[in-house]
C-alpha cells in the first residue's frame, strides 16, 4: 500500500511517497542509486526510507543486475527468456539444436563452451 504524505498541519497534501520517487527517478538519465533519491526528496521536504525506495525502484525496472559466478563462470542477471530474444538469436539457436540432435545436447554444448569462455 502506498504511503500518502501529509501536510505539517494534519491535512493530506494527496502526494503518494512512491510516484514522488517515481518522479525523481523518471527526470534522471542514469540510474541512481537510493541514497541520491533520499536526498533529492528530502530537499523537497518529504522523508522516505531506503527500503521504500529500493521497493519502488525495483517494481519500475531499475533491479540491480547480479553478477553470479558458477562453476567458474560469471553470469549476469536472471535468466534469459524467449520473450526478451530477438527472431534472428530464435533461429540461430533452432539452427544449433538442428546441427546437435536435441534441445539438451544444445544445452551441454553451450555449458561447455560457457566453461571454455
């Protein structure tokens, strides 16, 4: 549930804390980090907590990447989706499960050659 600011006197001034970050976050052209956004916010006046807005960051598409390393292969981020491919990377990759056999000997190729890199 969204916080709504209220005014010093007790009356409600109808500006919710996570557009108001929203705002910020909008108006800027690199990602910033929380502690930029507390403070660009509080010379507005209006106090939000770090978790606040690491929360409503990450709902509007500035998650921070992960850099995982796995059997001695950094991996950035999630998983890889169909939807987030291009056609031309869906074909190659029909082209390469053609070339192999199957889906999972595709699968070992490309782990493989991941170790390799």
């Amino acid at each position: 549930m969204a916080k709504v600011l209220k005014a010093k006197r007790g009356r409600q001034s109808g500006l919710n804390k996570s557009q108001a970050i929203r705002d910020i976050i909008g108006g800027l052209e690199e990602r910033p980090s929380p502690k930029e956004i507390i403070l660009k916010l509080k010379e507005k006046g209006i106090e939000v907590s770090p978790a606040l807005v690491t929360n409503v960051m990450a709902r509007s598409g500035m998650r921070r990447r992960r850099r995982l390393r796995r059997n001695g292969v950094l991996r950035v981020g999630r998983p890889v989706h169909a939807e987030g491919l291009s056609m031309s990377a869906l074909l190659e990759a029909k082209k390469l499960v053609k070339q192999v056999g199957s889906v999972d000997d595709a699968k070992r190729a490309l782990d493989a050659l991941a170790k390799l890199l």
